[in-house]
C-alpha cells in the first residue's frame, strides 16, 4: 500500500506551476512555519525536493506525480538529470531499464565515453551497450572516434536519452 495521499487531498493542501515546477501550500499549518503560499521542499543528502505531508516524508515530484495523474509509476525520470526541476517538461514516467538510459558518465570512466572503453590485451576501443536489458557487444577499435561514433549511433538506434553520459 501506497504512503502517498490521494489526489484530492494533495491538491486541497498544494498547488503546482508547471512551468517552473514550484509546489507552494494551499493552507497554512497551525503552530509550524509552513504558511499559505509558502514554497514547498527541500532538498534529502541526493539532491530530491521532499515535503512531509501527514508526519510522513515524501518526494516532491511524486507528489506532483500524483497531483496531475492521480497514480504513481515504479519510477519519475528527470530527463535534465536535475533531481531538484519538478517543471512538468521535465519529468516523466519511467522503469528501471528506460531510467538507465539517462544516467550520468561515471567518475570511473577514463574514455570520456559511456560504453567505450580501452582493452589493453588487444590495444584496441572496446564498445557495447545496454540493449533491451542485455550488454551487447558492438565491436573493437583501433580509432576511439569510431567507437564513439558507433556507440552514439547505437544510442540513438536504442532510444538513449541525449543527456546519456553528460555531466550536469
């Protein structure tokens, strides 16, 4: 069972700009320092705004979720990668494995490149990608701007967002 209110009463205690993506109170609380038009969340230690609504603490932009949709999908994708934009162009419905294709360059990765990676017994490029949730292997390469180029062009064949890979 969901620890989520309902659609109604999220709406009754909040309302929502979807341009900017700002949740702002509805209704004061008595005895606390939330005020009516006060702007709502702050930011948990990853970056997520969170709002406590009934002494239960909840993620901002599954709140916004359920305010428009009255649901809540497995997971909210932030398609700028940035946790704390709840705007409604840049959230949306997600999985796991659609989640994965909008992730960050890891700070372990020394080709610059997500899926390119340098294999020494051969000194070559080696390139795969997540495919349909199974690694597939595209090839080697003598030249890395040809493994980034096939491993861009697999992005694209397999609905990679833009932002795959990018450093915010």
């Amino acid at each position: 069972m969901s620890n989520m209110p309902s659609q109604e009463e999220l709406n009754r205690l909040f309302s929502y700009d979807k341009i900017t993506g700002i949740v702002t109170r509805k209704v004061s609380i008595r005895g606390c320092k939330y005020k009516k038009g006060s702007k709502v969340g702050c930011k948990n230690n990853i970056g997520y705004l969170v709002v406590r609504v009934n002494y239960k603490l909840l993620l901002v932009h599954r709140v916004v979720w359920m305010m428009l949709y009255s649901s809540e999908p497995s997971q909210i994708d932030h398609k700028n990668r940035n946790r704390s934009d709840n705007s409604l162009k840049n959230i949306k419905a997600s999985n796991n494995m659609k989640n994965s294709k909008n992730t960050k360059l890891f700070s372990n990765n020394k080709s610059g490149v997500c899926g390119v990676s340098w294999y020494k017994a051969r000194s070559l490029w080696a390139v795969s990608i997540q495919a349909n949730g199974k690694p597939l292997f595209l090839g080697y390469f003598k030249d890395k701007c040809e493994a980034i180029k096939t491993r861009k062009e697999a992005e694209l064949m397999y609905g990679y967002s833009e932002n795959h890979g990018v450093t915010v």
